[in-house]
C-alpha cells in the first residue's frame, strides 16, 4: 500500500519521485522481489484511493504514541484503531506528536563496502564528517547489525550521498518520528505497551508505529 500511495502523491517514476525511490530501496533491503515491487506500481489506479493518516495516542504508563495508518476509508481506520487502544487502557489524544521529532534516518549495513565491520567509534567519526547528528547500532528484522545515522530532512539525501562516499553501504533512507523524550514504564505497563504494540502491528492498516518508550 505504501508503494502506491507513493505513487500516487508524487508519479511512478522513481527518478523523479524521491520518497518512491526511498520505499523501493526499502523494499529490495527486505528481500521484495523486483516484479511484486512493479506490479504494486502498475496497480496504481486500478483500485481504491489510499489516504494517509496519522493518529497521536497516550499509551500505557503515559507513553506517546504515533501511528502512520494507510487506509481506503478513514471512518474505518478510526475505528479500528480506537478499539485497539481502548482495549489496552490508552486512548487518542492531541499533543503526543510534540514528544517526537521529524528526522532523515539512514539505515547502513554495519559491514563497509569491502565488508569489514564497522565499529561505532569509526560511525560516529563519519557521522560528523557526513553531517549527521547521531547514530546508533541496531540488528535488523534478520537480525543483522546495522546502523542509523540520524540527520535533518532538509540533508537526508546528501548525508546518505557523503557515508556511500565514506566507503558505507546504505540501505535505505526515509523520514522518520524519532522521541525528543523518553519514559520509563513498569513492569506492568511494559507488558501492557508490548501487547498493544503488538496488537497494532497486526493491524493491516497500520504502516507503522513509533513510541517514546525507554
């Protein structure tokens, strides 16, 4: 859905359509094939509009929530997901965006291009070379190590163009909601968040779902 609504917004050719290009790059690092990936593009007026939404909520323990909906009826989506967080005791609500700040992430093989291992000492110095404010260690959906370099929007596609240059393998590059604060929950509200988390997930609708949780 993400592909086409892509499309949609901005036209199916990805040289000319950088957050198309951006999804497709996300989607080959994910082991998409390359005719699903066309076939999603081509599909692209045949069925029902997509709308994009994003809904703020209060979870468990006082935490903030985003969550990025794709969605053929908005009614619908509202719905569904207000049931979800009422279920978990959260609930929507104005001002949890304010927890969050809007950011370039880009997503690098923790392996440079003549795979050798990247050490975070050695991220963090092409971090600052590349323009980039952060960066972190992370394992991927396979469990590999990868890392985010952390920029502003405006430099996501230059920092991306100076860690490739740096000898960097990246992945992807997007935008993303990155928690400006953090909270601390208990025992208790930590598995009352995961369940949620989990619930939302599963949810066909829901793109993705970002928390400030510690």
């Amino acid at each position: 859905m993400l592909l086409r609504f892509a499309v949609r917004e901005g036209g199916p050719n990805p040289d000319l359509n950088t957050n198309l290009a951006n999804i497709i790059e996300q989607c080959r690092s994910k082991s998409m094939p390359k005719a699903s990936i066309e076939a999603a593009i081509k599909g692209v007026g045949k069925g029902k509009n997509s709308l994009y939404l994003l809904y703020e909520a209060r979870g468990p323990g006082g935490s903030a929530l985003l969550i990025e909906v794709l969605t053929d009826n908005a009614k619908r989506a509202y719905q569904e997901i207000r049931l979800i967080l009422s279920r978990s005791g959260a609930q929507m609500c104005e001002g949890a965006r304010h927890s969050f700040d809007k950011k370039g992430v880009i997503t690098v093989s923790g392996r440079d291009s003549q795979q050798r291992p990247v050490a975070l000492e050695q991220a963090l110095e092409l971090a600052i070379e590349a323009g980039a404010q952060d960066v972190w260690e992370e394992e991927d959906e396979e469990e590999r190590a990868v890392l985010k370099f952390v920029c502003e929007v405006a430099s996501l596609h230059q920092v991306r163009a100076k860690l490739d240059a740096r000898g960097l393998q990246s992945l992807s590059a997007a935008l993303e909601f990155i928690p400006n604060t953090r909270v601390q929950l208990s025992e208790e509200a930590m598995e009352q968040a995961s369940q949620l988390l989990a619930t939302l997930g599963d949810s066909q609708e829901v793109m993705r779902v970002y928390d400030n949780i510690e």
